[in-house]
C-alpha cells in the first residue's frame, strides 16, 4: 500500500523540477504563515467586534467606506510589518530561472510582490492589499502596489485601540432580523452622519474625482480579476503542464479548486507542500508519481527548490 502514496523524496522532486519546463504553483495562506499574518477568513475570523466576512462585501464599504478601509488600513499596516519568508524568496528565485514558471497566489499580503517575485509571473487571484481602485467601476482606475502606510491621512492606525473603531457598531445589524436577512442591504443604510469616518475625508479617486478608492481585493461575492484568470487559462492551454506544486492551500474555492485537475489533464505531476497531510483538498488522489512535503512551506520549500548544478 506505501508504494501507491505519493513520494517525499526531495532528490526525486529536484529531478522531476529540473526536466521541467512549464510549471505553475498554487499558493494559499500556509505559504505566508511563518510571517505571522492572519487572514481573517474561517470560523473565529473576526477583527474587533465586525465579522471580517461581513466587512469584506462591497456592501458594506457602501455602507460604511470608513469602517471597511480601517479594517483594510490596520491590515496592511500589519503586512508592511510581515517579512516575505524563505519560502517566498525561494519562489521567486525559481521564477527569475524559469521563465515559463507562474506562481497563482491566493494571498493579498504582498509579500511576494515584496520578495522581488518577477510581476509577469506572479497572478493574485484575489488582488491585493496595496492595490488601490476606484470603487466606481464603470471608471477603472487602478494603482499597483502602493505600499505607503497609512495609504491616505485619515487611515492612520495610530493606536491598536483606535476609538473610530469601538465607535462604529457591527456592520449589517438590522433591529428586525429575519427581515434583515431578505433585506440587510437595503434597510440597514446608514445616514452619512452614523459612518465612522467621513466619505468627504477619504481617498478619492484621481481619476474620475467622484468615486471613492477602495482596496483592490476581491470581496465576497466579487468576480475574480478578468484579466489574469484569461492569462492563467491562456498559459494552461499553451502546451502541456509538467509540474503543479500546491503550496499551504486545500485550494477547495474555485476556480483555484480547478486549477490542479487541469494541471493533472494536461499532463502534470502534483506536489503537495502542506502543514497538514491528511486533509488536502482538491489534491487529494495523489499517486505515486506525485510528492507530498508535509511541514511549514518556509522550511520545505527553499530546500525542494534549490538549485542543481
Ligand atoms: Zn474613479
């Protein structure tokens, strides 16, 4: 039965890497989490007293743009803190000698973008911290990677007891709950004078002048980034696959989820590089020409990807 599990064979990993041509990774919150962020997603995701999943909608930043961008605000503050880790850098060094290498990155912390990763081959499918657009989306305005902290004068998180956030009460709430739930996007509107900050003190956009500027993330219930899905699916169907490394992800979301069937239907091994190697999501089924590394990405990682002379 052992020989039908996958490999932990490092020697034979590098081998498989280094006859490779094409070779996409994809990357979720276990590649990041020896920089000590927290992604506010899954059960007990809650910042302050705001249910993080609530926040992240863009109903609630036109609820309450102030709320939304302190929480946004106090993350990126927290990220520019972060360090990219060993497993970041050895990522990017593999790009820098693999031209036809894409990392898709499930991450918004910019650490990749932090530890130099090569931007053409690097895909956010969730956007980023330091992206800022316009939250008018007939606009388009986009600025990539400002990392200026805090991003406008009114966002500075000057204390971790920030009273505008104690002030500012659980977004959504509505006094009648079941007609809140048919209805909490409509009946819950606030006056401008209930929001945390004023719409007039924030960031406006450059561009249009009109709409606020919002983090470039996608929300809940947000499409996914048009253009690098097309580039993801245009890269996929350019030739055969050799290898797909899944990085600190279960990679249970779609399109994500998807990504490793393609890889698998156009030819490519698996590498699974995970805390845990009993729940793998939709790497499950590795055989024995794929390779598990159970163990914190910042450690396995760098190794598996050094070089071969
Ligand atoms: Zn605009």
């Amino acid at each position: 039965m052992a020989s039908q599990g996958p490999s932990s064979d490092i020697e034979a990993f590098r081998t498989l890497l280094k006859g490779s041509k094409r070779v996409l990774a994809l990357c979720g919150a276990g590649l990041s989490a020896s920089s000590g962020l927290s992604t506010f997603r899954g059960a007990g995701g809650m910042w302050r007293n705001h249910d993080a999943t609530v926040l992240a909608t863009p109903e609630a930043f036109a609820e309450d743009p102030g709320l939304v961008w302190l929480f946004y605000s106090y993350r990126r503050h927290k990220a520019l803190q972060a360090e990219p880790n060993p497993a970041h850098y050895a990522l990017a060094e593999l790009a820098r000698r693999m031209p036809e290498f894409w990392c898709l990155s499930q991450n918004v912390d910019g650490l990749s973008t932090r530890a130099a990763h090569p931007s053409a081959q690097l895909k956010l499918l969730h956007g980023s911290l330091f992206d800022i657009k316009c939250f008018n989306e007939r606009c388009g305005y986009i600025e990539r990677d400002n990392f200026n902290d805090p991003v406008h004068p009114s966002l500075a998180i000057t204390s971790e007891e920030d009273p505008r956030m104690d002030a500012a009460g659980t977004t959504n709430e509505t006094s009648d709950s079941s007609a809140g739930a048919q209805n909490g996007r409509n009946s819950s509107k606030r006056s401008s004078t209930d929001q945390t900050i004023p719409t007039s003190q924030l960031p406006h956009c450059p561009s249009c002048r009109t709409g606020l500027l919002r983090p470039g993330v996608v929300w809940f219930g947000e499409a996914l980034p048009v253009n690098t899905i097309s580039e993801i699916s245009n890269f996929i169907a350019r030739g055969p696959i050799d290898l797909i490394m899944v990085i600190g992800t279960t990679a249970t979301v779609y399109p994500a989820a998807g990504y490793v069937d393609v890889a698998r239907r156009k030819g490519a091994k698996v590498a699974v590089f995970n805390v845990d190697g009993a729940d793998l999501g939709s790497a499950t089924g590795l055989g024995k020409e794929d390779f598990l590394f159970v163990g914190d990405a910042a450690e396995t990682l760098p190794s598996a990807l050094k070089e071969m002379k």
